[in-house]
C-alpha cells in the first residue's frame, strides 16, 4: 500500500457543498489514511442537503432535518473544517491556497467544488433589499423572514427552482407571482402538454402566471416594491426571488489560470488541466457539458475519489442520463431523457383526462429515450431504468405506457402482488435517483444489519433520504424482504396507532367492504393488538363508524374524548366553559337576559365574546354543567357544539338587510345553513361563514366553507382555516340560489366526512385529494352531488338532537356529570 | 402506595353499575377528589383525581385497557399502579378497591 511508509499527503478541498463532500465520502472508503484533509465552505454551515432547502421553505423539514454531516463526522474523520471563510486564491507553483480571513494552507491535492452562483437578470434593483435567489440557507432565511412580515411575493424564472420557490412561498400564505420568460412554464423538464397541465394546478393553488414576461426592472424605494415587464405588466410585490438559472462558480479557477470555458474543464478522470488540481459537481465542464442536478455529481464524486485514492486508478466519468422530479407536495410530474424528441423518434401519448394524468414516451430504434410523466409518477423509476439499460423493448413496447404493474401482469406475474414490480427488478436498477442507490445495495442493507424501517435503509444507505421520491419503492423492497415483517403503508401512509398496522385508509375501506358495524367488529377483524384501543384510535373509530352506519351504529361515548362526552371544553383547571348557539351569530334580549341570569345564578367568573360570533361562559364545574345547560334550553338555547368535531358556527355579516353594500341576505343565509349543519359530527372542528359582498366582513375565505354573496348570487369557498397555517380557501364555484348554496355545502360537508382523516381538517384533506377531484365530485358530477347531500340530510336525522336537553338534571345521561359519593 | 394498614377503613361508594364500562366517576373525600375507574372486563380501580402532570382530572379521560389517558395533556396513567407509561415520568395515590356483590368499597384513610 502506498501510504504503508510514506508520511500523509495534504488534500484541500475549497467547497464544503454536496459534491465536496461526497467525494470526501467516497475517498475516506477508498482509503481514510492516505490524505490530511483541511475543507473550506463559504457558507457558515455543516454540509447539508441543498435540494432539501424547498421543503424547508414549504415548512416540511427544518434546517437540523437537512444536515447531511454533523460537526462530529468531520472531528470523527480527522477533518479540518473551516466555515464562513471562502478561498480567495490558489498559487499553483507553490501549492497553496488563501482565504479570506488570511490564512495560508499548503496542499498536495486540491479539490475545487465551488459550485455554482444563481444567475442575475441584466436589470435595475437587484440590490434593493428584498431581493434574494434560492440558493443557500441565507435565501430561504430571507423569504422566510420576508413571508412573516410581507404580503406579496414575485418568484423570477418558472423552472424547477423557480416553482419550488414559488411553491414553498405559497405555503407560507403568501400571494406569489411567477414571472417567466417562455411562454410554457419549465420547458427544459417538460413537454407543453405536461407543462400546461402543471401550470393549470398550480394555478388552482393560488400561483399567478406571468408567461411570455422579460423582467425590466426591479422597483422600489428602501425595499422592493414590484416589478415592471418589457411589455409595461407591473407586477407589485415585497419579495422578489431570482430563480432563472445557474451559472458555474469558476472565478477562483480562472484567476488561478486553469482551463475554463463555461465550466472549470476536467478530463475523465475529473482532473483540471493542472493535474494536482480536481474539480466535481456545478462548478465543472465535462465534454462541454454543464450540470444542475445531483444525480451526475455522485458519478463524479466516485471517479474523483478513485483518482485520489490511486495514482493508477483507471475509471472513467461517463455521463448518463438524468431525470428530474418537482418536489410539491401533491404534484407528480417526472421527467428524464430526451423528451422532445426529432424526426428520428417516435412517441406513445396516453391521457387520462378524468384522473388528470398525461404520459409521453419517447421511442428510438425500439429503445425508450425520453418520458414525460405527468399526475402519476410511479412509474419514473422503472421508465429511467429501461431507458438506462438501453435494451430493445421488443414485446414490452404494446403496453410500456400502460405502466410496470401492467407490463409484469401482461408477462404472467402474480397480480395482486404489489412488490412485484419492484421484485422484477434487476439488482442493478437505481431506486433512488438522488443519492444514486441501487436496488440490490438496499436489499444488502436489509440483510446485513436487520434494518425493519424506513428510517433504518435512509440511515444506513442514503436512500429515500434526500427528495423522498423513492419512499414507495423504498419500502416495496422492505416488504419484499421482510414479508408481514414490515407492515406496508401506501404512500407513505402511518399505522393509525399503536393498536395496529392499519392506516386510516385502510380502516376506513375495511369498515365499508367488510361491513364492520361495531367497534370490537372492526378491531377483531384488523388484529388490534390491544383489547379495546386506546385514546387515539378509539375517537377515530367511532367517527367512521358513525359516518358508514348512520342511523345503526350507536355513538360510543366511551370513546367520545372529554369535551365531546361531556359536551363542554375543558379549561386548564378542569372546569369546564359552555358556549350556547347563536343562530348565524344572532341574539334577542330574551336570550341575552337568560344568560345573564345563568351567570349570575352559578357565579361563572368569565363571560367572553368569541371569534364565533357567541358568547362563552368560562369556569363552569362538571356537576353545574347540566344545571346551566337546563336554563339556557329554557330560554330557548341548544348546545353549540363549541367543543366538538363539529360544525361549530356559521359566521355572518349583517348583509343586504342592513348594508349598504349588501348584495344578498347573508345573515339569513348564514342561519338557514346552520339549521341545516347543526350536529353534525366530522373529521375535525369544521367552521362556516356567509359574507353580503366581497368585502367579505363574516372573513369567508378563510372557513372550511366559505359563501360570498355577489350581485349575480353566491361564490362559494372551500378549505380556508385560521390558525398557525393560515389557508385561505380556494374557490368552489358560483351558484345562483340559496338552495343551491345549500345542496352544494350539504355534498361538500358529506364529501369531507367520507374522505378525510380522522383529525384533518378541510384544508389539508383539499390540499392532499385536489381541488380538481372535490370539483369533479360537486360541481361537475350533478347526481353525485344530490346523492352525496341527501346522505348528509339523512345522516342529520340521527344527529340533529340536543346533547344538552338529553343530560337535563335527572336524566340518566346526566349522572356522569353527579359525584359517585362524598365520604366524610 | 396503599394506604391499607396504616389507619385505614373499607367505605362503600356506590355500586359496579353506576360507573358506565370504560369510565369513571368520582367520589369526593375530604383529601380531595377520587377517580373510581371501570374497565372493559369489569375491573374497578381508584385513584386520586389528579394527573401527576398537571393536575388535569382523571375521571374525565379516555379509559382503555388498565389505563386512563388524561383529558388535558394525554398522559397515560396505568390503573393497577398509578404509575404514567413511558416516556413520562409520575405517579398518582392508588386507593384500594374491593368489590362486594357489586359494590364498591374504597380503603379511606381514618
Ligand atoms: C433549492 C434547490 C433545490 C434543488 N433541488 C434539486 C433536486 O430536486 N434534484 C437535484 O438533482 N438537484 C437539485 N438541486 C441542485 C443541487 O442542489 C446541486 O446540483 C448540488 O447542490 C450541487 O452540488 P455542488 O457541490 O456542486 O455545489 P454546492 O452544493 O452549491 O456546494 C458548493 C459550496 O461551495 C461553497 N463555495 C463556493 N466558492 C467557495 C470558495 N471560494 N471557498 C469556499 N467555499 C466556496 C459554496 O458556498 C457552497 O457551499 C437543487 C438546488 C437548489 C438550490
Ligand atoms: C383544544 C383546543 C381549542 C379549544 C378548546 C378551542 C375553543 C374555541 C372556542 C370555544 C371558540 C369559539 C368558537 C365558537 O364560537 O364556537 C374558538 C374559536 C376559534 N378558534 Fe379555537 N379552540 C381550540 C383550538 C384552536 C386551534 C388549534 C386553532 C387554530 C388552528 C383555533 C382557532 C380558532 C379560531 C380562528 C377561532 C375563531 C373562529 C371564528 O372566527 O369563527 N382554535 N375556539
Ligand atoms: S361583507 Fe359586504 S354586505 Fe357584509 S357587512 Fe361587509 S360590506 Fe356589508
Ligand atoms: S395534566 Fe394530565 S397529562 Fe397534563
């Protein structure tokens, strides 16, 4: 061994990035003693996962979530690190290199994996502040500072990055504009069709498109303020990000005479044209290429470390074919290859316009080249490796579009089976695109270190832990080496609880398929591994069961949690607070009277107006709780179910009847839907609120179903919230009559009810099943939704009865509420 | 720890069946509130009614199997120790409970 006698050679490597330290990976498994390795980062950080950067901004992960190496892998691996101090300057006859700060570090090796820099737009204001690219911790930083106090965001470039950043933005409650300057968004990754599908639901999501736009200037006094367009478009906005492109890092390089041309120029063996000097990732031009992805720098990363582990090493870098995803979440659209295509190709198209998806393969001489898969990605792994291996499709080709589960059953595998797909993988085929992990590297893993979970394969092998594409495949090839041993969830799906393996969906299908009508019905048919639940599962449970059996199951108060068994909200002290119903937020002097009384009567210390548009009684005692009640049914008050579940309350403004904008009577509105919703049990708190125009005073948009009244009738929204993540709602449609209003709100409430999770509110159930297919079921499907409203009606007939007159002092509902006994 | 042996005497509180399958209710003792649990298979337990978290009233939780999970903040109190499940640290006084043609007797201290 050639390091046996010598003493250590000093490797330097200026670029504490993803490709550096990849490579400084790899070499340390080639020969962890060869070198005295000293790594230089501009940046003031570990070396983290830079594609990771759009899920921190979407508030997905968290920057601790992203570090690939910890301090301590570098103490660990004997590694000089020094952060926030960029290389300035490399002497080259000497062999040393300069940093900022001043210091002098000499070397035998240097590896150069700078990178590379956001590139700027040729216009005025890119200094104002405000303006940022999305790049680095510091930019995410930046928008994220900027989301929390400013309103409007304008995102430069509608690529990959550009959406992501668009997207992340979008998450964080801004209103985010994209500028770009094709007439198609992300023409470099997909074809029209599929760009022009992705532009249509990102829109639907709230982003605006500005195609065909050449920015001109960035405007603003003290801090941006918008943007003006060739074409005199000005678009206003308090952050501005520049995404339209990248640009190889390369002034160190040239300043140090290497070759450069675009890139830092290296061989095959990624050796720049000073054969002591190496370069990998962004900052480099190989054959005249340039590189933006990841995929190609591990390539290079490992023949890079086999030349600096050997002199003689003799691999080659090759560079291979890339696919891309776009990390949103809820949007699968893949691409990779040659997906335009010439005149020596040809194509194999497939629509499905009613499930939204689009799939475009491109064929040369009886090989895949290219696809482009939009709505359904699934596939993208098993396309990109037959496009890699290259091999005739011969048969194959009838129904490659039709899919891998389709190819496998049409060659006589067992069907139901749904790792068989992955099964019939070769060992060589790349499962996860990002860090490069094949499939038999996985399956080792598994063996060798008994690994049962996810997390365990990310661990130890990388993969699935970068964009998270591959987590479906991830866990086929867990359940195909483990069996019943690894408890499969679809798409990434959770067991329910500890109680059992089953997620939620599964359940849910369970109940109605199986026809599971009680819950030791449900629990003995899916193996609950626990006699009778436990506080998770048990809510869930009686929530789907009363939602598949209306009328027939009978509510388990049991498995009520405390404030819907005792139908009041628990306070910190274990009182209790009592919040009666007011219509569509309206009161009489009768009522008012009453309640004083009532407060007056039990000493209750706190009254307070809420949000709701009710009032609260705070500090009522468990064995009060019916006497209140009893006083407030009275004088004509039911519950308002302020603790449930539930349809809590339908918000109004005073509307037409008083307004002088008044387009509609938006009280009455708000009342007549209130009668009709009242009781009703759901996944989560559900809240309504009708506004009289669109001023929108009653704050519509941001309810789980939102009415604003307009001179032509009423729009109706969907899927807003308050709370942490404030979500405004996505328009539904506009109707015309109150019945309509009704009939609409009726199916989507049900609609809500038959699909969400239990404790998933509209807002994420509508971001995780699609505007579209909510769309598709309420207002395209016309008998769908009169069905899915009268099931609603129907249900209501069961649930429409007052909790509190039913627990009136004496009833023997209300004996829970009475102490057991008093000892002396 | 029991309270039995130090001056204590058996006092009858009610009966099995006032207490509703996977509940609880509470009997009032000059040391405060007491937490009278029945689980599914008709086991009764006792227990002060006060969560060694923050003091949230047991008798108002979810009660699965031997164990009650607070109201408040979802600790989970096993019944036949008083002692909280892993990961949280705690316990709460365990009265002893003695069933006799399906009545319910606590041990009260003298
Ligand atoms: C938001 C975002 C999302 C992305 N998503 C994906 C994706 O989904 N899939 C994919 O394949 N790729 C994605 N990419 C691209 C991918 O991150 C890059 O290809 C990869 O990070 C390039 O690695 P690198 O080591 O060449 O450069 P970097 O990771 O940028 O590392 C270069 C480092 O060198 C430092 N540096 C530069 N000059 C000096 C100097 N003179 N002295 C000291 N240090 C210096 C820089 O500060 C930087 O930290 C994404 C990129 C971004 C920004
Ligand atoms: C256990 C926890 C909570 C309790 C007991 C509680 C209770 C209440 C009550 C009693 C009201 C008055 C509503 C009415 O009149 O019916 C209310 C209103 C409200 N709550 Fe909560 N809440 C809780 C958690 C939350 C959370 C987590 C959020 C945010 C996600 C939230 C957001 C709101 C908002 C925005 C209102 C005003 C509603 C409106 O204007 O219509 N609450 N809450
Ligand atoms: S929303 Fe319109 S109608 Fe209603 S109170 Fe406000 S201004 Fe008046
Ligand atoms: S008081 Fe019981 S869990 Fe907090």
């Amino acid at each position: 061994m050639d390091t046996h006698m010598s003493p250590r050679q000093k490797l330097v490597v200026v670029g504490n990035g993803m490709a550096g330290m990849r490579t400084v990976d790899e070499l340390l498994k080639r020969n962890p003693l060869k070198y005295d390795i000293t790594v230089f980062g501009a940046e003031p950080h570990v070396n983290y996962d830079r594609i990771m950067l759009s899920s921190v901004l979407a508030g997905e992960k968290d920057l601790e979530q992203i570090v690939i190496n910890p301090r301590s892998w570098y103490e660990e691996n004997g590694i000089e690190l020094i952060t926030g101090d960029a290389v300035v300057s490399i002497d080259t006859t000497q062999r040393t290199v300069t940093s900022a700060s001043g210091r002098v570090v000499a070397y035998d090796k240097l590896l150069l994996a700078t990178g590379s820099r956001p590139i700027a737009p040729p216009v005025p204001g890119l200094d104002l502040p405000g303006v940022c690219a999305f790049r680095d911790i510091a930019d995410v930083n930046t928008m994220i500072k900027a989301s929390q106090t400013h309103k409007r965001a304008i995102v430069i470039g509608g690529g990959l990055l550009g959406l992501e950043a668009a997207n992340g933005l979008l998450r964080r409650g801004m209103q985010v504009a994209v500028v770009h300057l094709m007439g198609t968004i992300m023409e470099r990754q997909l074809d029209k069709a599929a760009a022009e599908l992705l532009q249509r639901e990102l829109d639907e999501r709230g982003m605006n498109f500005f195609t065909n736009g050449q920015t001109e200037e960035i405007f603003g006094e003290g801090r941006v303020q918008g943007v003006r367009l060739a074409d005199g478009r000005e678009i206003p906005g308090d952050l501005v990000v520049l995404a339209i492109g990248i640009r190889p890092n390369i002034d160190l390089a040239k300043a140090a005479g290497l070759t450069i041309n675009r890139g830092v120029e290296v061989g095959d063996d990624m050796r720049t044209s000073d054969p002591a000097i190496f370069a990998v990732g962004e900052c480099v031009e190989h054959r005249g290429k340039t590189y933006g992805l990841v995929a190609p720098l591990w390539d290079m990363a490992k023949v890079c470390a086999d030349h600096l582990a050997r002199e003689d090493a003799v691999s080659d870098y090759v560079p291979a074919a890339m696919a891309t995803r776009l990390k949103v979440t809820g949007i699968d659209v893949f691409s990779a290859g040659d997906f335009i295509g010439d005149e020596t190709t040809e194509e194999v198209v497939f629509r499905d316009a009613a499930r939204n998806t689009y799939k475009r393969l491109v064929l040369r001489d009886d090989k895949l080249v290219g696809a482009v898969l939009y709505g359904d990605a699934q596939d993208g792994g098993w396309y990109f490796q037959l496009l890699r291996e290259g091999k005739p499709l011969g048969e194959l080709r009838d129904t490659l579009i039709f899919g891998q589960a389709f190819a496998t059953l049409a060659s006589g595998a067992p069907a139901a089976d749904p790792t068989a797909a992955v099964a019939a993988l070769p060992d060589t085929a790349e499962i996860c695109g990002c860090n490069g992990v094949c499939k038999g590297k996985i399956l080792g893993a598994i063996a060798e270190h008994g690994l049962t979970t996810l997390d365990g394969v990310r661990a130890r092998t990388k993969a699935s832990a970068s964009c998270g594409s591959c987590t479906p495949q991830v866990e086929q090839l867990l359940t195909l080496a483990l069996g019943d041993g690894y408890a499969a969830k679809p798409a990434g799906e959770k067991p329910l609880c500890k109680c059992t393996s089953h997620s939620h969906d599964q359940v849910r299908q369970a109940i109605v398929a199986q026809e599971l009508r009680t819950m030791p019905a449900v629990m003995g048919a899916l193996g609950w591994t626990t006699p009778d639940g436990c506080h998770v599962c048990r809510p869930a449970l009686n929530f789907y069961l009363l939602v598949a059996w209306p009328g027939e199951y009978v509510d388990d108060q049991q498995s009520r949690f405390v404030n819907e068994r005792n139908h009041a909200n628990i306070q910190k002290d274990g009182t209790y607070s009592v919040v009666p119903r007011m219509w569509g937020g309206l009161t009489t002097a009768d009522e008012l009277r009453a309640i004083a009384d009532v407060v007056d009567k039990y000493a209750i210390p706190t009254v307070k107006v809420t949000g709701g548009q009710r009032i609260d009684l705070l500090g009522v005692t468990r064995e009060q709780l019916p006497h209140v009640w009893k006083d407030l049914n009275d004088a004509g008050m039911v519950s308002g179910h302020a603790y449930g579940k539930a349809l809590r309350t339908v918000k109004t403004c005073v509307g037409s009847e008083w307004c002088r904008f008044g387009t509609q009577d938006s009280t009455g509105m708000g009342v007549k839907l209130e009668r009709m919703t009242w009781g009703s049990w759901h996944a989560h708190k559900v809240k309504l609120a009708v506004s009289g125009c669109p001023r929108n005073c009653a704050e519509a948009t941001i309810k789980d179903f939102g009415v604003v009244a307009v001179d032509s009738g009423w729009e109706l929204h969907v899927g807003g919230n308050g709370g942490i993540h404030v979500r405004a709602t996505d328009l539904l449609c506009k109707v015309t009559t109150e019945e309509e209003v009704l009939e609409y709100c009726g199916a989507y409430l049900q609609l809500y009810r038959e699909e969400a999770r239990y404790l998933e509110r509209t807002a994420p159930w509508l971001e995780r099943v699609g505007l579209a297919h909510v769309k598709a079921r309420i207002v395209d499907d016309e008998a769908g939704r009169k069905a899915l409203h009268a099931k609603f009606l129907y249900a209501q007939k069961f649930s429409q009865d007052d909790p509190w007159a039913e627990r009136a002092p004496g009833k023997a509902a209300a004996a829970p509420f009475r102490t057991l006994a008093t000892v002396e | 720890m029991d309270n039995v042996g130090i001056e204590s005497r058996w006092v009858e509180v009610g009966a099995v069946d006032d207490i509703p399958r996977q509940g609880a209710r509470v009997v009032a003792t000059p040391r405060g509130d007491v937490a009278v649990f029945r689980t599914l298979d008709d086991a009764v337990f006792a227990l002060d009614d006060r969560c060694p978290h923050k003091g949230g009233p047991l008798s108002q939780g979810t009660v699965h199997g031997h164990a009650v999970t607070c109201p408040l903040h979802n600790w989970v109190i096993e019944l036949d120790s008083g002692t909280a499940r892993d990961p949280d640290e705690g316990c709460v006084n365990r009265i002893p409970v003695r069933v006799q043609d399906g009545r319910i007797l606590l041990a009260m201290v003298a």
